[in-house]
C-alpha cells in the first residue's frame, strides 16, 4: 500500500485519498475555448514513465487538494 504524506494531517494511506490526475494548463478565458481545446483539457494527458506531479486530495481527512510528485514505474512518491 502507498503512503502518502499529507502537509496538513501527516502519513496516511492510500485510500484516504483520491487522485486529481496531473496539472493540466486551462486555455485562456478572453480567447474562449472551441471544442478541441475543451477536449485537450479534460481528456489530453502526457502519461509519462516516470516522475510525475500530481494532484491528490485528502478525502478522509482534512480534505485539502495538495501536489505531489510521484515516480508512475514503481509508484514512489518523490520529495
């Protein structure tokens, strides 16, 4: 089972959190967004092998949204 070091709540793990995915970057709102750049948003993702940040949010305890970074090949979580 992954621990995961919430900064408010401290060690816990894994199923007291849910994973946001990665940051993705939100097209511009003064140049509105056509149906393929709302498409890349929710559904366009690097996948990478390898480190990666993430956001997880902490569903069962403070319930804060925070980022990690964590490594996909072995499932570490980096510092």
């Amino acid at each position: 089972m992954l621990v995961i070091a919430c900064p408010f709540c401290g060690p816990r793990a894994e199923n007291e959190f849910l994973c946001g995915g990665e940051p993705v970057r939100r097209p511009d709102a003064a140049t509105g967004a056509d149906g393929a750049a709302l498409a890349e948003l929710l559904y366009a993702r690097d996948n990478v092998r390898g480190p990666q940040d993430e956001f997880w949010w902490h569903k069962h305890g403070c319930r804060a949204w925070f980022r990690i970074r964590r490594d996909t090949r072995d499932n570490r979580i980096l510092p």
